[in-house]
C-alpha cells in the first residue's frame, strides 16, 4: 500500500507526519471463520492512524467475544459477523456490549455473508449498530474507510467524555469550594454576630453596674434623692436588655411567616393610635405624624404581626432621626406615612422623615446585623429584622435618603406574590 490520501494512508487531516507510536487502538474480529481472521489480520498488518497502530483481538463465538470485550473493555472497533453459534449469536452480542456493559463508546462494525438474516436498517435502528459491511462486497479499500471512520468517531466520543468527566470533576470541586465559603462566611457572621451581642450586653451591663453602684452608695448614706438617681440609671438599662432581647427575638420569630387577608390601612391607623397614646417611640411629642391612607386599598394577604413589627421599627426610627434633628436645630420633626396602590398594583407604605438622613457610609450598611447609626441609643437590629421580614413577605424594602433633609422608607408588597397567597389560602380552605 502507498501511503498518500488515495490510497488510503490516514494520517491526520493537516498531512503532517503521525507521531511515534505510543499506543494502540484495539479492534476486535468476531468470526467463526478462521479464514476470515486470517485475511484481516493480512489486510491490517500496515494500519496506522494519529501514529497508532492496531492490536487486533480475535475470537471465533460470541462467547469468546464476550469474555474479550470484558477484560479488553477500551476497545475501539468490533468487526462482528452476526451467524455463528446461532443465526442471531453477534447481534445478542451486540446487545450485551450495549445493555449489559452499558458501552456506548466502542464502535461496531456487522460484517456478514448473509445479509437477509439481518437486514441493515433493522439492525442498525434496533441494535446500535454503527456500520453494516457485506463479506462478498467487502475490499481492502472498503474495510479502511469503515474502521477509519469508526476510530475517528470513536475518538471524538472518548474525548468528549473525558472532556465531560473533567467539566463534572470541576464542577463538584467549585460547588465543594463554594459551599466552604459559604459555610465559614456563615460561621464568620455567626462569630461576629456573637462579638456584637455580648458588646452590646456588656454596655447594658455597665449601665447597670452604674446603678448598682450609685444605690449601693445612696443606701450607706440613707440617701433617697441618691437612690432615686440609681434607679433611674438601672432602668435605662433594663430596658435597653429588654429592647435587645426582643429584638433577638424577632429576629429568629419571622423566619416563617403565616399569611392572612388583613386591611393594612387598619393596622396603620392602630400603631398611630400606639404611637400617640403611648411611650412607645420617645420624643414624640416633639415630633408631628400625618397620615395618608388610600380608602380604595384593598386587603392583602400578609402576616399581621410581623408587618406590625417592621412598621413600627420604621416609624420609630423616623421618630427617633426627627428627635436629634428638632435637638439639634429646634425645627419640628414630621413623620408622613402613606398607602396606595402603585402603577403595577402591588401595595405600597410608605414611612417619611424630615430628619438627620443618612450618609452614603452608612447607606451601604444600614440593613446590616448589628449595624446603628444611633450609637448607644441603637442595637442594629430594627431594619435588619424589617428588610427581612418584607422578604419572607416576598416583596422588597427601598430606601431613599439624603443626608441633612431626610428619609423615606418604602414598602413593596408584590402583586403576583398577594395573588399566590390568595390562591393557596383558597386551595387551604378548600382542602380543610
């Protein structure tokens, strides 16, 4: 044989020569003709293909081929004629290789000198077959091209697979990696979340060593204007421990939500009643709360107390922001509060403020664990625990401030979201 492309020499596509061999590709003859394996092995004795060349297996039943196909499992092309043990002996053969040893690499190749027993497109639509030679049609020229293009296929097919294993590879090592990331940034905020917790406790401590101490001395000295100013020290304290505990507590209550049809204008209108008629925002004497309220507000589906719990930590910190500024300005502070029903339908609250505002250091911060700008007076928690509770609600929390002139807080109930809820309390009720 000549090597050039005419004959038959198939190097690779860019016509460089093939490297030194380094290994070879194994075919398997599966015939019960030894005259048949004799001519193959003549006909083959020159085959080199990207620099390998062939290691031919021979077996003369289909029983032989399988314990072949079992012990040389990276074989490439199977020459396989189909009667031998039986009528149907290779294409049970075939069957096995694909069904029972789930190879789907290997190609096969049905070379047989009866064709009506096993007619090609039947065989090659039913047995996964990928070539179909007939022994008295079949050239030396002809059995090149059909082991060529079965290797060229067959490579493609290892490479890609090898390709696939190292992409799954990959990516369990990057989920593996990500998921140690997430687990020590969650470990890390969890430390951090501690420090804070025990910082913050350890100042209410203080203060209330601070009492302790002026009573202890006022009651030495039996004296009760002393121990007025002690007490008055130790109750800042419990009630900021209070106010921190609470708040702990929020913060892991509102992890599932339990929604319900509720008016939001009534819920508003009962924490402005709280507001006015109660301590529960200091300084509100000093500061004017207007509302407006949208009368056509339908109900919406969400979780009484906790939308309870986010708008008084709004309102109250509104309150708050509008105190240190009448303190610091004498100007009267206002809170606006407002419902409506935005251009998409989702209902909307709004909290504003004309206070002190917040600086863009801290609007990056401000819905962060711990995070207060109010110093002391502050333990981090409140827009923490709203932001998330309007999450678990499936809306959103917007914020708009400018630093001098105030703060508008924003509540987004999403239409689609009222609608779910409304449809899976229909489906609740229907099932009850």
């Amino acid at each position: 044989m000549e090597d050039i492309e005419e004959s038959y020499s198939f190097y690779e596509e860019d016509g460089q020569q093939p490297a030194a061999q380094t290994a070879v590709w194994k075919v398997l003859i599966v015939d019960d003709d030894i005259e048949v394996h004799r001519a193959t092995r003549s006909s083959l004795a020159e085959f080199t293909f990207q620099g390998r060349g062939l290691m031919l297996l021979f077996a003369t039943s289909a029983a032989e081929a399988r314990k072949l196909i079992v012990e040389h499992g990276d074989t490439a092309v199977i020459l396989l004629d189909v009667v031998m043990e039986d009528d149907l002996a290779g294409l049970n053969f075939a069957k096995y290789v694909r069904e029972d040893l789930k190879n789907r690499f290997v190609r096969i190749l049905l070379r047989t000198g009866q064709p009506g027993i096993a007619p090609e497109k039947s065989v090659i639509v039913n047995y996964d077959i990928n070539g179909f030679l007939e022994k008295s049609d079949l050239t030396v020229q002809k059995l090149y091209s059909a082991i060529i293009t079965c290797l060229r296929s067959y490579r493609d097919i290892t490479e890609l697979e090898t390709a696939n294993i190292v992409m799954k590879t990959e990516f369990k090592m990057r989920i593996e990696a990500e998921r140690k990331m997430a687990e020590q940034a969650q470990q890390a905020a969890i430390g951090l979340a501690i420090l804070q917790i025990i910082h913050g406790a350890k100042n209410i401590l203080n203060a209330l060593k601070g009492g302790k101490y002026i009573i202890e001395s006022a009651l030495k000295n039996d004296n009760l204007d002393l121990i007025k100013k002690g007490w008055d020290v130790t109750k800042i304290g419990i009630a900021r421990m209070e106010e921190l505990t609470c708040g702990l507590l929020d913060l892991s209550r509102f992890d599932r939500i339990e929604t319900k049809p509720h008016s939001l204008n009534a819920l508003v209108g009962e924490i402005l009643d709280t507001c006015r008629n109660s301590q529960s925002c200091s300084g509100i004497s000093n500061v004017e709360i207007v509302a407006d309220m949208d009368d056509s507000l339908p109900e919406a589906m969400f979780d009484y107390k906790a939308i309870h719990t986010a708008l008084m930590n709004l309102i109250c910190n509104a309150v708050d922001t509008c105190r240190d500024k009448v303190y610091n300005s004498g100007a009267r502070g206002k809170v606006a509060i407002k419902t409506y029903l935005n251009g998409d339908g989702c209902t909307c609250m709004e909290v504003a403020d004309n206070g002190c505002g917040i600086g863009p250091e801290d609007m990056e911060n401000i819905f962060k664990l711990f995070y207060t700008t109010k110093h002391s007076k502050g333990n981090g928690l409140g827009l923490s625990i709203t932001k998330k509770i309007i999450e678990e609600h499936g809306g959103r929390l917007d914020i708009d401030s400018e630093l001098g002139r105030g703060t508008k807080f924003t509540i987004v109930l999403h239409k689609d979201r009222r609608h779910k809820l409304n449809n899976n309390d229909k489906k609740e009720n229907h099932n009850g």
